[in-house]
C-alpha cells in the first residue's frame, strides 16, 4: 500500500519490506479487510522502527555488529589514535634531544660532540663554562620575557654580532669586542643589550636573576642547563672584571646593568677576608671625607686593582710599591689618587684591636693579620701618618704587643724594638691621580676563523651596498629584460645554541658589466638549528605518522561506503548513478592500499624500535623514556589492527564481486601476505 512506504524501518528490514509487499497485495486482492489488515501490519512496524531513531538505530547496529563497515571504523580509530599520540610524542622525544650539549664532555654523557651538528653552533666548543651556562640561562629566560625574546631573535639574525661571537672568549671579551669599533658594521643595540643580559647573567650571584651580592655566590641550577656532574659547581666564581671594564660595560649596556661599577666592587668585597672585607664597608658609615673618598675609590681603576690583588691593608701598601716600581721600570707610571690612599689608611686604622666595635679581626688567630712585620708598620706609618696621626709605626706595634696572648702571637712584630727595619722612604705626596679612564684595556686577540671572516665581510658588503646606489636600468632597457642575479646556496644555519633561532646567509652577485634584474635576492633569513644528539628517529616518526593519517582516511572513507551500501536492496541496483560508481571504485581498491600501506608500516614500527631500544646504535635515542614509551603503543596499535584484519578476512570476508581474478601465480605469490592481513 502507500502509506507503507516510507517507513524508517525499510531501509532496516529490506527483505521483510519485499514479504509485506506481496502479502498485502495478496489481501487487498481479497477486500477491504486485507487491505485493512495490511495497513495496520505497516503501523505496526512504525513503532518497532519509528521514523525519527531509524538513522541512530542503523549507526549503532552497523557499529557494534562484526562487520566491514565496523571493521573499518574501528581501524580507522586505531590508526588515528596511535597517530595522534606518535605525533604529540615527536614533540616531547625532539624537547628531549635539544636538552643535550652539543660538546661533548669527559664523562661521556649521551653526544658525540660537536662534529654531530649539521648547523653552525657558535656557543659548541667554547672552552668557557661560565660562558656557555650563562648562555643558556639567558636563553631560557627568553621563554619568560617576550621583550627579551624579541631582543634575541634579532641580534641572531646579525651577522656582525654573530661574527664576534665566532672569536669571543667569553662574555668580558665579547664586551670589549664590541665596544672596539673594529667591525665597519656595527653591531646592532639588539646584540648589545642580549649580550649585555649575557654578562649580567655570567657576572652576578643567581645567574643574572638577582643581583643581591649578599646571597650565595656560588649559582645553583634553576633551569638545569648544567650536566649533573657540575649542577653544583660554580663554574664563574673566577670571572673577574676591572674597573675600566666595569665603566665600559655600564657605558656600552646603559640601563641593561644599572650601576655596574658599583656591584663589580661589591662582588669584589664578597671575595675578600672578612676582616678586610668588613673594614673596606666600614669607610662607607664614617665620616663624611672618608665617604665620599670611599664613593670614588670604588670607581678609580688602579685602586680596585691593588684592592683585588691584595688581602690586607698592609699587603695594599706592598702591591702600591712593586707596582710603581714595575712601571718606573717600564719607563711609565703607576699612580694612585690620594684620597684612596687615606681609604687603605682608614681600613687599616679599623683592623686594629679596640678602634672599631663588632669588627671581626682576630690579630691572634688570622693568617693574613699575623702576617705583619715591622716593615709593614713603617709603609703604613709613611702613607698614613699625615691623616692618622696615630698610626706611628711604633705606637702601633706598641698596641698591637700590649697583650701577651697577642704578643706571642706576633712573632715578626712583638717585643716592640726588636727589629729594626730600613724602608725606603716613600713621598708622602702621591702623585697626580691618573686620567680618568686610567691605562687602557688591550682587547683580547684570537684568531679570527674562515667563518668569522666570510660572514664579517658579507656584512661589510651588505653595508657598502647600501650606501652605493646600484645604477637603475636605463629608460631604454626595461627591468624585465635584464639579466638575473646570481645566488649562490645557502650556508649552514648559524646559531648560538643547538634548537635556537638564527641566520644563514648566501652570497648574490651581479656580472661585472651588466645590470641586474631588480629586486635583488636577499642574502640572508631566518633559520632555527636542529639538536646534535646522535638520535635522528624523528624523520622516522614523521613518515609513520603520514602512513597513519593515510590509513585512517582510507579506512573512514571504507566505512562510510560500506555503511552506504549496506542499505541498499537489490532493486536499488537498476539504477546506478555517478556516485554510486564512485562508492564502488573505494569499495574496490581502497582495502588494497590500506593492506599495502600497514606492510609499509610493519618496517616504521620495527625501526623506531630498533632506534628505541637497539644496544649500540643512535645511543641517546636510548635515553628518552617517550621515545620508548611509544616504540611499546605502536607495538600494540600495529598487533590490534593486524589481529582485527586476520579475524575479518576469515569470518567476514568482501564479496566476491570486489575481489581481483588474476591467473599469474607469480601475482597470486605475491599478494598473498597482503591478502592475509585484511578483509
């Protein structure tokens, strides 16, 4: 009858649709009754297979029945699930891998050293540690300051800065190499101030995170950019930095260090004896005259300079006389600007037992202190004794006796009188304070590497280009019509650390004679350097994740064909459409690829597993515990959908209308092991 359909469970139940079709025609033949009895047949097959569930119905069915259509829904998900995770884990394993340094060191960690890296690292190989850590602090506190980020990409896009970089020894170096002007392109201020962060970093407690002298002096390890073996280390304890030095880097970073003088000092204090350390602050709180003469003494070089090399006030006065004499020597001089001289003075003056409350000097038990001689009270005598007047060589050897468990203490001093010492008399007017500025800082040479100096004259002919106008094509000559210019390949990416932004460049020429097609090539882009982990498993990867997303595309393509398909009844096939044809083409060749392509994949699967866990090969792919983590999923993933393809190629096989006839047993050989994989 009519009303019958339409209904959503005929597309369910096509051979009971057929039954009811002749049945009803039987019973309409006979009466009204029949055709009754048909209707209400049809009504009653509404509320077994209502019209609104019927596409829920036929999903669910088509899904949890064995058969092609969930065969290929459920491999579809396997492929695309374990893909899923293959291509989160490539992320994590690659992370892993950019963790390890490219020098390698001598405890034989997981690298092969620097000869592994296909890019030009400019920090592998520096003899440096303070220099590469500090580096690499910076680095990872890029990933927290976007301004800082922003500041690091550009200066590894300069091809100057990455020039000095080349030849640099260490952060002081690279200081002064860029402040000598000796490079016709300048670096750029973005080079400066990132490297200028770099030398924060090197320079001060807390690499670079703080700098409060007063806390541990020795770094820990807050981003783990040493190797286990040095977290504890502390690997720029011995960078030191004169003065000048320190004047020249608050000139050349400007805001970047803040008072750098200053806290160069300051650091310079924290290593000093106690003793000698406390009394140098104490100038600080005293009296006016000595304030201010202590503010400038901090910033005068040939002071600080004696303050580094000596321990105690006396041995100052040692390093002032073998200094002047060097220099006398020279035939130059060495001079130092009296009120630091009265600074030393003071310092000694607070050493001495009774002067100063809470001063921590022991004159029985401190090396440095008992170290003393008669001598040394006569050089403190001539140097002092205009502004201290109390600090008579005798007067002082007098105090420092008066205790007898002092007095035995002070062998080279004590009984007073004893010795005798003959000094030479020094002037007690010092001479002229030195210029300001004082001797100047010889930069430190290297040979200048191949590298260095093809990039350093890129860079120079980048800048000439500029300021020479190329000649424009005559009005005669249109620009299309000239020739091109020549580029040569790229460089290797060049890049301060392994997995970091940087720059390559090429070299672009024009034929001596001719113009040259405008716009002209560039000569340099931005690159990022890969790791230099001996592990290259990550190609590998890559391709097994494209054999997966191929996979689940073909086999969700499978599965809406046969879902399709499987609603058709026999009398749908009179009339077979484009589409329908289309449906058929999948249906017939799509299940061979996904066959081939799961071979293909079997070879994946085993070489990451071999990478993953084979003794003796590609050894730091060894120690990611996510590389091995997936080798196991993949394993697993590959067993489930072989084991599914086995079960429906025995239990439910295609039809025969879609399988290949073939009489060539060599063909029949050779597709038997695909055809055993899979329906």
């Amino acid at each position: 009858p009519p009303h019958c359909s339409g209904g959503g469970h005929l597309r369910v139940a096509p051979k009971l649709r057929q039954c009811l079709i002749v049945w009803a025609s039987e019973q309409a033949a006979e009466g009204h009754l029949g055709a009754l009895l048909a209707r209400n047949v049809c009504e009653g097959m509404q509320e077994v297979y209502p019209q609104s569930g019927g596409t829920f119905f036929i999903l669910v069915k088509s899904l949890t029945t064995p058969s092609l259509t969930s065969y290929f829904f459920w491999a579809g998900a396997v492929y695309f699930a374990v893909g899923i995770y293959s291509f989160l884990t490539m992320d994590h394993v690659h992370d892993f891998l950019c963790t390890i340094p490219g020098k390698s060191d001598v405890q034989g960690r997981q690298t092969v050293g620097c000869g592994n890296c296909t890019d030009n690292l400019l920090m592998c190989g520096k003899a440096s540690k303070c220099w590469r850590y500090a580096m690499n602090t910076t680095l990872q506190l890029t990933l927290e300051d976007a301004e800082l980020e922003s500041v690091y990409i550009k200066a590894a896009e300069d091809i100057t800065c990455n020039a000095i970089v080349a030849v640099a020894t260490g952060p002081v170096a690279m200081l002064n190499n860029m402040a000598s002007g000796a490079y016709a392109v300048p670096p750029s201020a973005a080079c400066i101030t990132f490297h200028c962060k770099v030398l924060q970093v090197a320079y001060f407690s807390g690499w670079g995170l703080s700098q409060d002298i007063e806390a541990e002096s020795c770094p820990l390890n807050p981003f783990g950019v040493k190797p286990p073996e040095e977290a504890t280390s502390c690997t720029c304890e011995n960078l030191q930095m004169n003065t000048q030095e320190a004047e020249l880097a608050t000139a050349t970073c400007g805001d970047t260090l803040g008072d750098f003088s200053g806290s160069v000092f300051d650091k310079l204090l924290v290593q000093k004896p106690l003793c000698f350390r406390e009394a140098l602050r104490r100038q600080a709180a005293s009296t006016s005259l000595l304030r201010v003469a202590f503010a400038d003494f901090k910033t005068t070089q040939n002071c600080t300079t004696l303050t580094q090399e000596a321990s105690t006030p006396t041995q100052w006065f040692v390093k002032l006389q073998e200094s002047q004499q060097a220099a006398q020597l020279a035939g130059s001089e060495f001079t130092v600007p009296q009120y630091c001289i009265n600074v030393i003075c003071g310092v000694f003056n607070a050493t001495l037992p009774g002067t100063a409350q809470g001063m921590p000097c022991d004159w029985t038990s401190n090396a440095d202190l008992l170290s003393v001689t008669n001598e040394d009270l006569y050089n403190i005598e001539t140097y002092c004794s205009a502004t201290f007047p109390s600090l008579q060589a005798y007067s002082t050897a007098q105090l420092l006796c008066s205790d007898s468990t002092r007095a035995a203490a002070l062998t080279n001093v004590c009984p007073v009188g004893i010795t005798t010492t003959t000094t030479t008399t020094m002037a007690s007017t010092v001479p002229t304070p030195a210029p300001a500025g004082g001797a100047v800082v010889r930069l430190l040479e290297a040979e200048t590497p191949q590298w260095a100096l093809q990039t350093a004259s890129q860079a120079e002919a980048a800048e000439r280009a500029l300021q020479t106008a190329t000649p424009s094509p005559t009005a005669n000559v249109a620009n299309q019509e000239l020739e091109d210019y020549v580029a040569r390949d790229w460089e290797k990416c060049t890049c301060y650390q392994q997995c970091y932004s940087g720059v390559r460049t090429r070299a672009v020429t024009c034929p001596n004679g001719v113009l040259c097609r405008e716009p002209k090539p560039p000569t340099a882009e931005p690159c990022t350097c890969t790791h230099c982990a001996d592990c290259f498993v990550n190609l590998t990867i890559l391709v097994f994740i494209c054999g997966l997303a191929a996979q689940t595309v073909f086999c969700l393509t499978l599965c809406l064909a046969f879902l399709r398909v499987s609603g058709i009844n026999e009398d749908d096939w009179v009339s077979v459409g484009f589409l329908f044809k289309l449906v058929g083409f999948f249906c017939k060749f799509l299940p061979l690829l996904i066959r081939i392509v799961t071979t293909l994949g079997c070879g994946m699967v085993i070489a990451i597993n071999v990478q993953a866990f084979a003794p003796g090969l590609q050894r730091d792919c060894k120690e990611s515990s996510a590389l091995k983590n997936m080798a196991i999923v993949v394993i697993f993933g590959l067993v489930l959908q072989l084991a599914m393809g086995i079960y429906m190629k025995r239990n439910q096989p295609m039809p025969p209308a879609l399988h290949y006839a073939t009489t060539s047993s060599v063909f029949s050989g050779i597709f038997k092991p695909l055809r055993a994989i899979g329906p």
